[in-house]
C-alpha cells in the first residue's frame, strides 16, 4: 500500500484543481519543495497508480444531458458475462458486479429520456442472461469519481 504523505495530498489536490499545472507553479503553492521533488513525487505516485492524470469529458457539453443508473438482476451462470457485456457499451459509463438485491449496475449517458427507453429495452433487456432491470433518472449528481479526493486520515507522517 502506498503511504500519502501531507505534501503528496496537497500535490493531488492542486492537480485536481487543474491536471496541467506545472511542477513549479505547484512548488510554489505548496511551499518548501522543489520544482524537481514535486515531479519527483507525481512520477512515483503515477507509478504506484494512485493518480493518474488525462482528460475528463463533461457529458453534457457534447449532449448526453440524461445520465440514468440500471440494476440488473441476473441469472446467477451469467453476471459476469452480462457485465463483460455492458462494458463494450460507449454510451454506458460505469459498470460493476454486485452483491444483494441485484447482480449488475451501470451508468448510462444519453441525449434523452427515449434514448434510456430504447436502451434498456432493445439492448440491455436483450442481453442473454438478464432477468429483470431497474431503472432511475440521475437528474442532479453532487459529486462524482473524478472529485472524490484522498481522506485527510489516510496521510501519514513519513
């Protein structure tokens, strides 16, 4: 496990803030390191696959303005496959295997609400293996992946 120090986490959060920022404006907002220690950390935390950093794309600004989650319940031989399955969806973001009432949930981004329809009825609900789906309307997200951001009680004095 890697261990986060204090100055690693504010490296993170100002990489948050902007994913571009030089190593030397980030010395200077942190303080007491140097240009060559900050790349440095941000190598080895790249490495160790705690951050990585790339674009992320905001849905909305290219008109998938309908963000919708799907439950699936599944025959038991076929969750995994059902899941393999939803994953070579462009339009589906996120995909997970579960435990409890069902056995698959995934994002979908769409223009619309007849987009969602037609994609869980004529895709999803066609899927070997799929029993039954649920499915809601994301009308407000307050805070997603690419905000969550390293607990403060995770950081360690090294």
């Amino acid at each position: 496990m890697y261990k986060i120090d204090k100055i690693d986490l504010q490296i993170v959060n100002l990489l948050m803030e902007d994913g571009r920022m030089h190593a030397a404006e980030i010395a200077r907002r942190v303080g007491n390191i140097s240009e060559r220690a900050v790349r440095y950390r941000i190598d080895r935390m790249i490495e160790n696959r705690v951050i990585q950093i790339g674009a992320i794309v905001r849905p909305k600004s290219v008109g998938m303005t309908v963000v919708a989650d799907v439950w699936m319940e599944c025959d038991s031989d076929a969750i995994l496959d059902v899941a393999r399955k939803m994953v070579e969806y462009e339009n589906v973001s996120y995909v997970a295997c579960s435990i409890g009432e069902t056995d698959v949930s995934v994002q979908l981004l769409a223009r619309d609400t007849g987009d969602v329809y037609r994609f869980v009825t004529e895709v999803i609900g066609k899927v070997p293996g799929v029993r039954k789906t649920t499915t809601s309307i994301v009308p407000l997200v307050l805070k997603d992946v690419y905000q969550w951001r390293i607990p403060s009680s995770l950081v360690e004095d090294v």
